[in-house]
C-alpha cells in the first residue's frame, strides 16, 4: 500500500495542474443611465443570460434583452456575450466572453 502513495500523489498532481482558470478583464466605469442591453445569443445556454442579468442587476443596472440580430449600437451601453463547455468527467465551462459597448465602442471586456 505504501508503494503505490508516490503514484497516487503524482497522479493528483498533475490532474490539479490541468484545472487551471485564466483571466482577462478590462473593467468598465460605470456608463450611460442605468440601462445595459444585452444582445442574446442563440448558440449559449439560456442559464448564462440569467446568471448575466442577475449579476448586472445585483450591480443596479436595469436589463433589456435584444434579440440576437440587434447592433451594439441599438442602445448606449449594450453587452455581448459567448460561451462554451467541455466534458470531463462532468459538463464545465471552457470559456466564457462578455464584451460592453458604449456609443458602439467597445468599452469593456472579460475573458
């Protein structure tokens, strides 16, 4: 039994090395009236545009959805988003993009 200890912590090492989050955010000063329209996407889970407007409205915005072929520039603050998942072992999200526009210039990203 004690033999097999140096493999099964070598095994736990290097499945925590595979589990490793990475970020990139550029924050957003606070913009425009309160309002963030957030452009629906299609080929993401439902779950994430409710987790997004829960989140904005937590912060005190007010959220408006728009459909999937608006413009950022439909509104003065309009957010983007995108999202995918992978399976191992369980469903997980792989990746997740949310991107704010201001006046149609992009104002704001986290990765």
């Amino acid at each position: 039994m004690l033999r097999c200890l140096p493999l099964v912590a070598t095994s736990f090492v290097a499945l925590l090395a595979g589990c490793a989050i990475h970020q990139n955010v550029r924050p957003l000063d606070a913009a425009g009236d309160g309002q963030v329209c957030v452009i629906t996407n299609p080929e993401v889970r439902p779950s994430v545009m409710a987790s997004y407007k829960r989140v904005l409205g937590e912060k005190g915005y007010t959220v408006r959805e728009l459909p999937p072929a608006a413009a950022i520039t439909d509104c003065k603050v309009t957010s983007t988003y995108r999202a995918n998942w992978r399976w191992d072992l369980a469903m997980y999200m792989h990746y997740a993009e949310f991107r704010v526009f201001v006046d149609g210039k992009e104002r704001g990203v986290a990765t």
